[in-house]
C-alpha cells in the first residue's frame, strides 16, 4: 500500500472476529523477525505485521526519516485498513514507534520487546551471542540465516545514506515524556543480558509509566522474545486476554 512517499508491505492473518494486534519489528528486521508471535496468537487475534519503510519489501524513504515520520506512516496504514485501538507489540526500534503511536492515538495494550527510549543502540557484535541462541531454540533455527546477513555492526556500514541519516535521527530521540503519557496496560519484556536496550532504561520505563509492568528473562539478551518464546506467548496470552496485574510482579 502506497503512503506518503513510501510503499508498505504488511500481511494480515488470523481471527479476524478477534481483536487486532498490530506487531512492528526493529531495526534491519523485516515481517519475518515478529511472525513467529503472529502464529501462536492467531488463532484468538487478528494480526497485522508491517514491514517499516527501508525494510523487508516496502520502499526506502524519500529522505530522512525521524521516528516520527514512522510514526506517521504506521498511523497512516491503520487507519486505511480501518484499525483502530489496536493491541501494538513492537521489539526495539518498532517499539520507540509503539511508544508514539501509544501516547498520541492510544492502544488498548501495548507491549515493548526490548525497546529503547533515550540513548543510541549501540553497534557493536551481539549478533555473535544471538546466533548462538538460535542455534539452540528450535522455533527460530530457519531465521539463523537471516540473522547472520542482516542483524550486527554491518547495519551501519551497509546502509544507505538515507538509512544511515534515518539510523542516527531515530536512535538518539528521546522518548521519555511519550512514556509518561500512555495510559494503556504495558507489558515490558526485557531480558537481563540485553545490551542494546539496558535492563536499568526498562526498569525506569516501570516506574515512570502510569501502569507498565516489567518481566525480565534471566540469560536472555536483546531477542528475549524469541528465545524464550513459549514462556513469552503464555505471558501474553493473559496478558491480552485478562490483563491480570499479577502478571507483572
């Protein structure tokens, strides 16, 4: 679908008699890093995955992006297909977009997977580390390949122009007043080796946010959620269906 200057690609699957969940990969990522949550929800939600511009197959922006001009094109894709106060999951750079769309036009819940938002993500060699946890859960092994190609320090030197320019104006925004201004259920999934969003920023978000709650996965770093990916879709499952608070203690 076209917006603005950009193509977007999404793919839409599910109960569509369910409530509509919205999921935002992060940076470098594509529909493919959030469509293994999509599966295990589908069959009570209606699912939405969008592939954000300069990602995946939808088109490179025409200039330098903010998180705010993604902001934008998201508000604008949901409201052409019609979606409105949508569950929004989003991991990492997704989740920066989650946290302005939250505060501005309001979800029913909203789930931050590892999303930093006020300092840089740091370009330096997980990917080593997370290759090693594909390896050993099962349910991702067929995105090992696509990890080593695209998720590491090469995001920078790789890039585009425009998308190294999007790269900077997006990570050095702070977001922190958006935080203070959700008044939806917010569910934080972090896990405790993650150094690119660090466990302190998402302990902080909990205790600024009006109702957020932290869990945090002890050995898990920045894809938390997928490597502890059953234990994650049982949290969500309550969370999304009886948003009981003792969740999130």
């Amino acid at each position: 679908m076209n917006i603005k200057d950009v193509y977007v690609n999404f793919i839409q699957y599910g109960n569509k008699s369910g409530k509509n969940i919205v999921l935002l990969h992060g940076w470098g990522q594509n529909i493919e890093m959030m469509d293994p949550i999509g599966k295990r929800l589908q069959k009570d939600f209606y699912i939405t995955i969008i592939d954000l511009p300069g990602f995946g197959k939808s088109s490179e922006p025409t200039y330098g992006y903010t998180v705010y001009d993604y902001f934008e094109i998201v508000d604008e894709l949901l409201r052409k297909l019609k979606i409105k106060n949508p569950i929004m999951i989003g991991h990492s750079f997704g989740g920066r977009i989650s946290i302005i769309y939250a505060a501005k036009k309001g979800v029913e819940k909203l789930v931050l997977l590892a999303s930093p938002f006020k300092r840089s993500v740091k370009k330096n060699t997980f990917k080593i580390k997370l290759l090693k946890f594909l390896k050993k859960v099962p349910v991702v092994k067929e995105l090992e390949s696509y990890m080593k190609t695209k998720i590491g320090s090469r995001d920078y030197r790789n890039a585009t122009p425009i998308m190294r320019l999007i790269l900077v104006n997006t990570v050095n925004e702070d977001l922190t007043e958006y935080l203070k201004q959700i008044e939806s259920p917010t569910l934080l999934i972090w896990g405790d080796l993650d150094t690119e969003a660090p466990l302190e920023d998402a302990k902080y978000a909990e205790t600024i946010m009006k109702d957020a709650g932290l869990i945090i996965y002890q050995g898990a770093t920045h894809y938390a959620y997928l490597e502890r990916i059953n234990e994650v879709i049982n949290v969500l499952n309550v969370f999304l269906k009886e948003g009981k608070k003792w969740l999130l203690k």
